[in-house]
C-alpha cells in the first residue's frame, strides 16, 4: 500500500507542476507582474503549501520536532538538491533582484529565526514576527512588481496571449485560474501520499521524528519545488524555477515556522520547541548554505552546472551525516564539526575568489 501511495503521489507531482508551471507563467503577463515574482510568490508559496500543512498538523498532534525539522530540512533540501538538479539540467540564470533583494531577505530571515531560537522555543511573539514579515514582503513585492513600467522577463510568455493566440484553451483568465488550483491541488495530495509513504519507511527504520522532519518529511514536502523548479528549467523559464526555490525558502522562514509557533503557542499557552540538535547543527548548516547562494549567483549571475554538481554533494555529505547521528556512529560529531568548520566555509571562499576572478576579466 505505501508503495502504491509513493508512486502515485510522484505522478501527481508530476503532473501538478506542469499545470502551475504553465498557469503562473500566462498569468503573470495578464496581472503585469514579471515570471520572477510570480515565482517568488504564487508557485513558490503554492509548493510550500505541504510544508505549512504538514508543520502545523505536527504541531495540533504535539510534534513540535517534526514540524520545525520539516521547514528548516526543506530549506536545506531546496538550495542544495533542487538548485543542484535544475543547474544540472541547464545553467540557470539569476534575475539581479534575486541577487540584490530576495537573497539577502532570505539570508537575513535564517539569521532572525536563530536569534529567535536562543531560548530553545519559538512562542507568540516569535510567530506573529514572522508571519507580519511574511505578509509585507509580499505586499512590497506585489506592488513593487507592478510599478515597473516593464517586468522584467515576460518578453518569453508574450506570445502567449497575442490575438493571434486568443482561441487558445488556455487564453482565458478563468482557465489559466482553473490550471493553477489544479496543478496546486495535485502537488498537496501527491506530497501527501508520498510523505505517508515515506514515513512509514522511516518508522520501520526506527529513526526519531527530528530526523523524519529533516530528511523524508522534507524532501517529501520539497518535492513540489522539484518537480516545479525541473519542469520550469526544462521549459526555459528560469526566472521561475530559480524564484521559486528562493521564494519557497523565504516562505518556508517566515509563513511555516511562524504558524506553527502560533499554532503551538495559542494551544495550550506553549511554545514551538527548538530541539537543541537543530540548534546545534541544522540551523547553521541552513544559514551556510544560504550563504553560499550569495557567491554563486553572484559568479557571472548564473548557476553553473559544476556549482550545483557542489550544491549536490553537500546535501549528500549532509544527509550522510543525519543517517550517522541517528545511528549514534562515533564518527558523527566529527563528521559535523567537518562540515560546519572547514568544507562549507572553505567552499564559499574558493566561490568568492572565482567571483573576484570573474569580475576582473
């Protein structure tokens, strides 16, 4: 049964990202907002529509661990697998707004999220934080988008709604509407029958619900960001498939962690807690590897296929890692201080020194 549930939740990805793909990217030239943002916003908060459903279902069943583990494993999983897989398939191009404005955001929400963790518990206040952060990000970013007298990007979808193109079934607005709740629909209900799946293997396995959250609940719940940020990339439509892993990202930061330490703290007067390992280790593996985002995009402002072919092998070296710490291996700790004391920064300053290169060419 769990395999049957696997496979059919694949498809249903599948099929649910080609139909958000194609009905984010004709309406964002209705709405006069660029791919980019329709990324940021739509397709990005749309795939992270799992996250926040499986966090705040976590938190309602006194799960806190699964919950936080799940956000901050999907970040982790959206940079180093997702990003790596796309620029694999093509070099993706990074949008100067990414660059300038939404990496630095997303930086900056990694940095307030540890801050307001020092205590071990993230309570009312830390939620309504970041869920106030989420909100005027997106009402800047909206506004922003349509005071451009030209969104950048959408030159590629014009063809798209051309006279020429009007007896197209998907020209109208009802429809392209119509192609974004169902493609959306799709991504919930096929993560949700792979993340059961998936579960119940982990479970099998005997391994604790921090794990879970960190490794098969978040790559469950990413994978409506892969299969999005693949079929974008594959399309051409790069705007998008970068905007939405940085997008889901910002989401994942501030809407998922943030509702569910509302959730948490309206319950029972609690708080959402912070497992000390996550503290320890997962949080700043997070922030490294969003950091590591700034050089990359910044070399040449696009993502090379050998930097996500290094995006990839951190996220194996990480995921090696959970699987020797849940194993209690003797070699864990040290596996980790590796990571987090020498490979991780020592790559971004091998990616600072190309960027320093590139720009005096």
């Amino acid at each position: 049964m769990s395999l049957l549930l696997f496979l059919g939740g694949l498809v249903a990805l599948v099929a649910g990202a080609a139909l958000l793909v194609r009905g984010a990217s004709l309406l964002a030239l209705r709405l006069g907002l660029s791919p980019l943002v329709v990324g940021l916003t739509v397709v990005a908060f749309g795939t992270s529509a799992p996250e926040m459903a499986v966090s705040t279902g976590a938190v309602l069943s006194d799960q806190g661990g699964l919950a936080v583990g799940n956000a901050i494993g999907s970040n982790i999983f959206n940079v180093l697998f997702i990003l790596g897989i796309a620029a694999l398939i093509t070099p993706l191009a990074v949008h100067r707004q990414v660059i300038r404005q939404e990496a630095p955001i997303m930086i900056g929400g990694a940095v307030l999220l540890i801050v307001l963790g020092l205590d071990g518990a993230l309570g009312l206040f830390d939620g309504l934080l970041l869920l106030g952060s989420l909100v005027a990000y997106t009402v800047f970013l909206v506004r922003q988008s349509r005071a451009e007298p030209a969104a950048a990007g959408r030159d590629e979808f014009a063809d798209e709604l051309q006279p020429a193109s009007a007896g197209r079934w998907d020209a109208r607005l009802p429809m392209q509407l119509a192609l974004i709740v169902a493609g959306l629909l799709l991504l919930v209900l096929g993560s949700e029958g792979l993340v059961r799946a998936a579960v119940s293997f982990a479970r099998a396995l005997g391994l604790s619900e921090v794990i879970i959250g960190l490794t098969i609940v978040a790559a469950g719940t990413s994978l409506p960001e892969v299969a999005a940020s693949v079929m974008a990339s594959l399309k051409g439509e790069r705007d998008i498939a970068v905007g939405n892993v940085v997008g889901s990202c910002i989401f994942n930061l501030f809407g998922v962690v943030g509702l569910g330490a509302v959730v948490a703290s309206s319950g029972a007067g609690s708080a959402l807690p912070l497992p000390p390992d996550v503290a320890r280790f997962d949080l700043w593996v997070m922030l490294a590897a969003l950091v590591a985002c700034l050089p990359v995009f910044l070399t040449g402002r696009e993502i090379a296929r050998w930097e996500g072919a290094l995006f990839l092998a951190y996220y194996v070296a990480y995921t090696a890692y959970l699987v020797l710490a849940a194993q209690r291996h003797d070699g864990a700790q040290a596996f980790g201080d590796a990571m987090l004391g020498f490979v991780v920064p020592l790559t971004i300053v091998t990616l600072g020194v190309t960027m320093l290169r590139r720009a005096g060419r």
